[in-house]
C-alpha cells in the first residue's frame, strides 16, 4: 500500500552500468545507454505529469528535461528540481519555462521557473514535502530521472512504486557514481524491495521493470 494520503504515481528511472554506476568517477555519462534505451525514456516522460531531478543533475549536465519523440507532438511534463541551496544558474535550460523548483532556502527568482519553499530534512528538501507541493498542482505522476542522492531520499522514504532500470552492458568500477547513495541501512530487512515484472533487450541495453512490494 501507498503511504496513506498520497495520491501521486512515482517512477525511478536509472540508466545505468552493469554494476550500477551513472557516470565514471570524473562525471562523465553521455552516453551510457544507447540510442533505443533513450527513446524509450521519452516514452516514459511522456507518459508522466513532471519529470523530477536534483540540482547536481542539473549542474552536471543542464539538461532540458523534455519529451522529444519523432513525428510526435506530446503535452510537456512539468520540470521539477529539488534544489537545497537554489544553486540552480539562471542560465540553466530548466531556470525557464514550465518549472518547478522545490528548496529548503528562502526563495529567490531563477530565471523564470516558479521556486517554493517546502519542508525539509537534513537541509534538503522532504520527499513527501516536494509530493504534497507536486499534488497541489495537480500532478498525479512523476518519473524521477536522477541523481544518486534523490533516488536514495525517495527510496528511504518508501515513495518509489516502480523501478524503469536500463541496463548498459559495461562496467564502471567501484570509482564510479553509483545511482543510489546511502540508504543508511542497519538491516538487510529494511531494504526497500521490488518484484520484477518484466527484462526485456532494447538495442544492446536491457530494460528491467520492477514494482515496489509492501
């Protein structure tokens, strides 16, 4: 069961290494997966209300956020950013047009994206917090698409109903970014769980789907 009150459809995509790692130890990650495990992320955000990142996603690799499908003209999700300290650049492709930013500091204008001040935990801002912000927005879904620190904080709290993990047939090492940061568990009965629905190839990389158990 869902946490009671909540209402939103939340989606975990990784794309990611054979051991589990986004980028290598420099930040490099464009591109791991290939170009179908990519296409099939667009599908993916399109059928999602917002597509959520953290700002060191943004920091990275100033991503766009949009749905780009060929000879498809779709709805854009909402952009969201959980961004602690608003260290989102004004000249970032997020900092303009329909998006959301959601932090623990007092707000301040990046660019022309709507910034609010929601509840936090450990100077971040709360999973459940920046749900409830998305849910007075009418938001009913959202895909999180990185990176390692709010996949964990989403996992921690028990909010991931499905897992959309594209697995790249290469291997980083231990000295690479993995796509979940510590979960700080003290038993392995806490980890958080998920039944495997399908596997299936997608160009050379394998799409895994999994749904959460509780």
């Amino acid at each position: 069961m869902r946490p009671p009150g909540r209402m939103i459809h939340v989606s975990l995509k990784l794309a990611t290494s054979l051991d589990g790692r986004i980028a290598t130890a420099s930040g490099e990650s464009q591109w791991i997966t290939g170009e179908a495990a990519r296409l099939e992320g667009h599908r993916l955000r399109a059928a999602h209300d917002a597509i959520l990142v953290g700002v060191e996603t943004v920091l990275a690799d100033d991503p766009e956020l949009t749905v780009r499908l060929p000879g498809r003209p779709v709805d854009q999700p909402l952009r969201v950013v959980m961004d602690s300290r608003l260290r989102t650049p004004s000249t970032a492709r997020v900092a303009h047009g329909d998006t959301l930013i959601l932090t623990a500091a007092a707000p301040t204008p990046v660019g022309t994206a709507l910034v609010e001040q929601i509840d936090s935990e450990n100077g971040r801002p709360a999973p459940a917090a920046a749900l409830a912000a998305l849910r007075r927005k009418g938001v009913t879904s959202v895909l999180i698409e990185g990176g390692g620190q709010v996949a964990a904080s989403f996992l921690r709290a028990g909010l991931v109903d499905r897992l959309e993990w594209f697995r790249a047939p290469i291997l980083l090492g231990g000295e690479g970014r993995p796509c979940v940061a510590a979960l700080d568990l003290a038993n392995l009965a806490d980890a958080p769980t998920f039944r495997r629905l399908s596997a299936e190839p997608v160009g050379d990389d394998l799409w895994e789907r999994y749904d959460a158990v509780r």
